[in-house]
C-alpha cells in the first residue's frame, strides 16, 4: 500500500501540483481546483502506472521463458 500512496502522491505533485493527499484539516489546504487537462494527465499516469504493474507481475509469474 506504502508503494501505491507514494506513486499516487508523485503522481498528484506532477500533474496536479498538489503536495499531499493526506487531510491538512484546512479547506485552503484540502479542495484544489484543477484543470480537466490536469485531471486527465493525472488518470492517464495512474492508468499506465497500473498497467506497467500488471505486465511485471505477469512477467515475473511467467515460468516457461
């Protein structure tokens, strides 16, 4: 879970320039408007995160190479 908060959080910083995705208890803090552009880029990263992921875990499962 560590591995995926992280990658979310980088993903957020990047695209989204939100430093953290922990509750600040501050709505200045908490709620940030962002462009749909910024949105989509940061669903298209978290997708091709998630992909690149399940070729690993097929690839590693894979015993007949």
């Amino acid at each position: 879970m560590r591995k995926i908060n992280a990658l979310l959080t980088r993903i957020a910083r990047h695209t989204l320039h939100i430093e953290t995705l922990k509750p600040q208890g501050s709505d200045r803090l908490d709620f940030h408007e962002v462009s749909v552009e910024a949105l989509r880029d940061a669903l298209e990263a978290a997708y091709k995160a998630g992909v690149e992921q399940g070729h690993k875990q097929r690839d590693a499962g894979n015993t007949d190479g």
